[in-house]
C-alpha cells in the first residue's frame, strides 16, 4: 500500500488521537514518512514529572515505544503492535518539552526493527535523554 | 542500611506519593521487600488505554519499569535510578488490573539487575502480558 | 507435533553436532524438554578466555543465545531462529563450566519469549553470572 | 587521559590479541578512535557457521559486543566491560566477512552507552545484519 506524506501524517495524528492515553499525556505527531520516520513530541508538566522534577522514566519509554511504533507502522504500511524494545536512559530529563526521533533500520515481511533517540528541550538548548532499540511486528503475528 | 518491612513499604508509598507520574496514572504499591521483592498494581480505567481498548503499552512499560526501580532499591538499600531496561509485550492487556511483580537478581555494589512480570487481572482470572528485564543503578553512578 | 522427551533431547543433539561452531566452543546439551526447558553447558578451556581469565562475553552470550533457541523451539514444535535477545553480564565469569539455564515464558502462534540464567560452576560452587530474555521466532516470519 | 589516534588503535589490537577467544575466532581491529568509534571485522569460514550455513547468531552478537566495549573504552578512556547489550538480528549473516561499525552515543563519568551494526560482505555487497544497544561501564563499578 503506497501513501502519501500528507495522508500519512494525517492518519497517524488521527490514530493518536484514538489513543486515550496519549491525549492524557498530551503527545503530539510532528513528522511521519513512508521511509520509516518519526518525530513525536510531549510538552513537560507537573503531572509527568517523577520526585525529583524530571521526567517520568514511564513517560520517557511511553514516548520512545510510540515514536518505535510509527516509524515501524510507517515502513511497514500494514498495522503493526511494538513487539519488544529496550531502552537506556542517559540523562535527566529536565526540560519543557521532549521529543522522540525513531526511523526504522531494517524493514522485513512482518517485522521492522527501528531505533529511536529521545531528546529533552529546554530553551533552545536539547539534549539526548535516552536511546532505544525495538521490535515493531504485523498484528496478529503473535 | 537495614530497613525493617514495615517501615521499607511505608517508604516505597510515600516516594510513589511523591511522583506526579504514577498520581497520575494511580499505581498502588502493594509489597516491597528488603530482599529485593515489589508488587505494584494499576487499575486500568479508559484513560490508560489506547485506540483498542488495550492497556496502552506506555502504560504496561511504566509499570515495569517502575517495578524494577522498587525492587533493585529495595535490595540495594541505597538511593536508585532505572539506568536501562528491556520489555516484551506478549499478550494484549485486557482487563481491570495491572500486577506488576519484579524482584532483584543479582545485587552489586552500585547496580542491581532486576526482572519483572506484568499480568493483567479480569475478575478471577490473571495472565501474563509482559515480562521486563534491567539495571537498577545507585544514583550518581552517571 | 507432539514430540516424546527423548526423542527430543536426542534430536536437540543431532542438531547442535550439526553447527560447526558449536563444535568448536564444545557446546552439550544436557536437558531440552517439550514445555520449553533447555540446560546447555560448556566446558571452559583457555580459547575460550579473555585477557583477564574469564570466559569471554561472546562465549557467555553465544551460550545464552543458543539456550534461548533451544528453549524456544521445544516449546514450540517449529523451526525457529532467535530473533533478539538481551543480556546482563553480573558476574565475572570464573570457574571450570558455564550451564546455561533457559525456558519459555510466553509461547505465541509464531514467537516465543524465553529467558535464560548461565551459571559458572567452580568446583561444587555454583554462581550466577548473566541473565538473559529473548524472542524466538519461527522461521521465515521475516 | 588523552590518547592519540595511532596508540589508540596500536594498544586496541594488542589487547585484542591478548583475549585468546579473539583470536579464535579471528577478529580484527580496522578502526578505533578517541570519540568512541570501533570497527572490528571477522573473517567468515566454516567452523563459524551454524547448521544452515549462516554465521551463528553466537557469532554475530560476539562481534557485537566487542565492537561496543572497544568503541565504549575508546569514548572512556579508562578499562570497562560490557555491562549489558540487546541485539535484534534482522538478516541470515551470509558472506564471507562480517563488519560490526559500534559508536558511543553518550559519555557518563562511569558508563558509556553505545550502538552497533553489524554487516555481512559478500563479494563488493554489504548488508545490514544486525543492530545492538549496550553499556559499557567503568571496570569495577560492579
């Protein structure tokens, strides 16, 4: 199935949309393309942060799992679910907003395997908070 | 530090209290053990779902996650971060309820690494839906 | 494919005498049942070492990885080839044997996640060195 | 400590031929730099194969590993060990050399995490094989 940028972009916002979840933390769809690209964002409140004033780990992997699954879905063309991923986190996030790039870096019959780095934005300042690696597979593979 | 049970719980709630995060999603910490050992539950409500009626997987990662960070604490007995960690997603989660229980494998001087499942509850019945795997890090080690 | 426990073992056998660099390392496979249990040893030399005198990670992850398939393909009656998996490396690996420990923990359609423990033993004494968790899928899923 | 580029890559091959697992298998050093930048190849032949003729997946991921603690130790510059890594094999490893290309991504004071890609060259054809993630911590901090 061959499409558009624009349609792309579109359903993907409209599928996060659907996401209860990511309407409660606020996430937002900044890029998506055929190719296998990404970039979601998640502006920083009181709400997402952990004791210390930085961002939630759970917050941080929420986004870097969704950016892993649309560039998996992107590449793909066909519904996809993240199978598995693993991620390290390098940095306090402390910031107002974060923002997870994913591409994925190889593309099979129903499995693509994507990577992601997120980033946290302060001012005009933005620095690598994590990195993560994972699985996106065909629904209903498993 | 030795820390008896009791006042070991009490900590771990009050330190979930203090996270804006886990309020949010409502996590309840139901056991933690000085020997490496946490049970925290989430009850699942439409708000932490995502566009099929699933658990979002964002949810399911904090839970790990958070899961793991209580145990490997709780057997370091020293102030810890999640430094990295792994999850697969094996089933859907569809129920009332998120059971996370982690417990610490191998304790270090500065790391702990822990494993962690996720089941999901509906009414009696109770299945696994994720198993996690990582490394909890004294704070300060980066 | 219902497969009777000695006729699997006996298989798990013919197929690790098949892999040539198994027969270099000296791989045994001393346990492989249907439910998805696999015990493999291997017998530490110095070829095996790095320059410190442990067993050199890649022999550590090449057992575990190894013991994750096997696992994998008992629980699941196909052919399979591990698809990812992650390692902890938490103890030097010092002694005269690794046993690699692995089981499924999750058996789907067309992939199953396994984890997996290695010990090295050192005379009666058993310790932990790594622990690992992977998927496993049936081959030709991608 | 500083180090240049020559004695880096001199002192990485020494230790490389000081790990007797290495030069079993035959790896080779082709580029380390200060930035944390590694290439290591391994020549494919027979006894590194598995039972359909790939490069076992025990291979793969030795070279992995590798590649990510000398990129690691590079970016340090102090001793370290692999502390933990996540691999997704993405492709049959089938050539005549493997080339794993590992860069460091982050520089703590005491853990470095780094990522890798592993190729297979067949003839002047070079495909990605597999991706891994790790950390690389400061020899001692566990």
């Amino acid at each position: 199935m061959k499409v558009d940028p624009v349609t792309l972009l579109m359903r993907g916002r409209e599928v996060l949309a659907e996401q209860p979840f990511s309407r409660l933390l606020g996430a937002e769809l900044r890029r998506l393309e055929p190719g296998g690209i990404c970039e979601l964002e998640l502006p920083l409140r009181t709400e997402l942060l952990q004791q210390h004033g930085f961002a939630h780990g759970g917050v941080v992997s929420y986004l870097a799992d969704n950016a892993l699954t649309y560039a998996g879905g992107a590449a793909a063309g066909f519904a996809v679910v993240t199978s598995e991923f693993k991620i390290n986190y390098v940095r306090p996030a402390i910031g107002e907003r974060l923002i997870a790039r994913a591409e994925a870096v190889s593309v099979g019959k129903s499995q693509i395997v994507c990577r992601c780095d997120v980033f946290v934005r302060s001012g005009a300042d933005e620095k690598l908070c994590a990195v993560a690696q994972g699985t996106i597979a065909r629904v209903g593979v498993d």
